[in-house]
C-alpha cells in the first residue's frame, strides 16, 4: 500500500515532464510565452543571489572580506528586484492576446534580465556560483528564446 501511495505521483508529475518534453517545443512559444520563462529563471537567480548574500551575513570566517552594510543592503535590494520581476510576469499572461504586449512586454522584460545581471554581477563578483550561472544562463535565453534580427 505504501509502495503504491509513492509511485504513483511520482509517476504523474514523470508523465507530465515527458508530455512537456515532446510535446511542447520551446522555440515555438509565442514572444510573451518566451519572456514570461526568462523572467520566472531571472527570479530563480535573483533568489540565489539573496541566499548567497545570507550565506555571506550568517558565516563570520567570511566577514572580514565583505562589506557588510552594503550586502545587508543589497538584500533588500535583491527582494525589491524579485517583486518587480515577478510583476513582470502578470503582463505576459494579461495581455498575451493583444499586438502591443508582443512587441513591447519583450524588450522590458530582456532589459530588466540584463540590468539585474549587470548590477549584481558587479557586486557579487563575477566569481561567484549564482553570476557563473547566470552568465552560462544568459546564453542559453539569447539564443534560444529570441529570434535573432539584424
């Protein structure tokens, strides 16, 4: 009985990766489908960056390297950054059938990627695990998710 309440979710969510896998392409998704999954990653590296920033106030071997005010306050900084990106993503879903949103919602979206990157990059470091895979990240969204245009 219990082999059973076990497999079987865990047998649901394997079908349902599978069904994603073949059956959903992500290069055939519209712009806004495209720019809703770049800000929902762009979320998922800022909160890396937040534990990092933990990671740094709560190991005192490290604190004679890091300027403690300035990651306290890049804390909040980051949180800020998580709630506007998260708000980002509400346009991508609202407004998916109209012209403008496709065109617009797109270019905000890959600025606000790129600010964040920039901005915590440099005061991360450039060294460190969350900027190392955002850098490998940022390859993967320009180009894959946009097509490319001269």
């Amino acid at each position: 009985m219990k082999i059973r309440l076990i497999t079987r979710p865990i047998n649901k969510i394997k079908q349902v990766i599978l069904d994603f896998i073949h059956h959903n392409h992500i290069i055939n998704w519209t712009p806004l489908q495209k720019s809703a999954l770049m800000l929902t990653l762009a979320c998922a590296m800022n909160f890396s960056w937040i534990l990092w920033k933990g990671y740094i106030l709560i190991t005192p071997s490290i604190w004679q390297w890091a300027n403690l005010s300035l990651v306290e306050s890049q804390i909040w900084l980051n949180l800020l950054t998580l709630f506007l990106l998260a708000v980002l993503i509400i346009p991508c879903y609202r407004y998916k059938d109209q012209a403008w949103a496709q065109k617009i919602v797109p270019l905000i979206s890959v600025q606000a990627f790129m600010l964040m990157l920039c901005h915590d990059g440099y005061l991360i470091g450039s060294i460190s695990p969350a900027t190392m895979v955002g850098y490998v990240g940022t390859i993967g969204v320009g180009l894959v998710l946009f097509e490319r245009k001269m």
